[in-house]
C-alpha cells in the first residue's frame, strides 16, 4: 500500500496508521470501560447489548474529540517532518564556491594562506587557526568543481593535492606548530604551476 511513496512521505503514512490503530484500541477499551460496548447477553438473548440512544450520541461525540485529537497529531508530524525536510534542503542548497572564487580567496599576496603564514609567524594562533580553518574549507570544495580545461583524472590528482596542502596547514596551525605551518605552506607553492598548467584557462 505504500509502494510508490517517498521515503519521507512513507514514514509518515505508518506513524499515521499506527497513532489509528492506537486510536482504535483505545476507542473500544474506553467503551467497554465505560459500559457503552458489551458482549454479555441481556435478557437471556446473546448477543451485544442494546446501547440506548442518548449512550450512542455521547460515543459518537467522544469518537469525534478522539478523531481531533488524532488530527492534531498528524499535522503536527507533518510540520516536523516539512520543517526537518526544509532545513536539509537549505543545506543541500548552499553553494559551492567556484574554482575562480576559490583562487581568489586562498593563494597570493594577500590570500587566506599569505595571512595564515603571517599569522603563525608572529604567533598569533587564534587568528591563524581561523584563517586555516577556512583554508580547509575551500581544500574540501574545490574538487567538486570541473575545470573547462584538462582531464578528469589529472583534476582529481591536483584538487586532492591542493586539498591535501590546505589540511596540512590547518592541522599544523591547531597544533601552533609554527615551522610546520611554514613548510606546509612552502609546499603548497611548489605545487600551484603543474595544476595551472594542466588546467588554468
């Protein structure tokens, strides 16, 4: 019955027959609880016993709280599940910075990985480490980028090299390892003309 449906939408569809079913039980506990519902014979005839009609309009009013009630819980499911649902896709949907946008932001005089170099030289760690923290960042995103010029498997070797580089410095700012910070970043430069080479317009 719940073939065809969404995984989101088919989890919802079995809480709302369970919270039914639960609904249902309950519905008969409370009428044999409350004498509406019997199956004891009555006047030596078998059978459910006669439910006057006022005993029938006041189970027809508590069916119909239960049922609102049930209602009520289903909305309030569904919110959740459209709010989790719209969070995820607000995730999904933030953008990944471009190869352009990446180079401008991580190489150069003035670039993410100059700053963080001169950040560990003079030892000021907190600004180091934020800096390399958005190096790493940018290392994670550039491969899921596709330059317009090269081959994938070359772009694959020199994004994870560049992805390599950035995690290297970050990691060494966090330990406050200044000369580890230094060599990593030396290392980074040496790279950056084989992948320009194979792939920069």
């Amino acid at each position: 019955m719940l073939a065809g449906i969404s995984g989101c939408h088919r989890g919802l569809a079995r809480l709302a027959i369970a919270h039914l079913a639960i609904l249902i039980e309950f519905s008969f506990a409370l009428g044999f609880r409350m004498g509406y519902i019997s199956f004891e014979p009555v006047d030596g005839r078998a059978g459910s016993n006669v439910v006057p009609i006022l005993e029938i309009a006041e189970m027809i009013s508590l069916a119909r709280r239960l049922v609102a009630c049930f209602a009520v819980g289903v909305l309030a499911v569904a919110f959740s599940v459209g709010s989790f649902a719209a969070d995820d896709k607000k995730k999904d949907d933030k953008k990944n910075p471009t190869i352009k946008e990446i180079m401008k932001k991580v190489p150069g005089k003035e670039g993410l990985v100059a700053k963080t170099s001169a950040a560990a030289k003079v030892e000021k760690w907190e600004d180091a480490q934020k800096l390399a923290k958005q190096l790493a960042e940018y290392g994670e995103a550039l491969g899921k980028n596709k330059p317009k010029k090269g081959d994938n498997d070359a772009w694959a070797t020199h994004s994870k090299g560049f992805a390599d580089s950035m995690t290297s410095i970050s990691e060494a700012a966090e330990k406050k390892d200044k000369d580890a910070v230094n060599d990593a970043v030396k290392k980074f430069g040496t790279s950056c003309k084989a992948c320009h080479d194979a792939h920069k317009n």
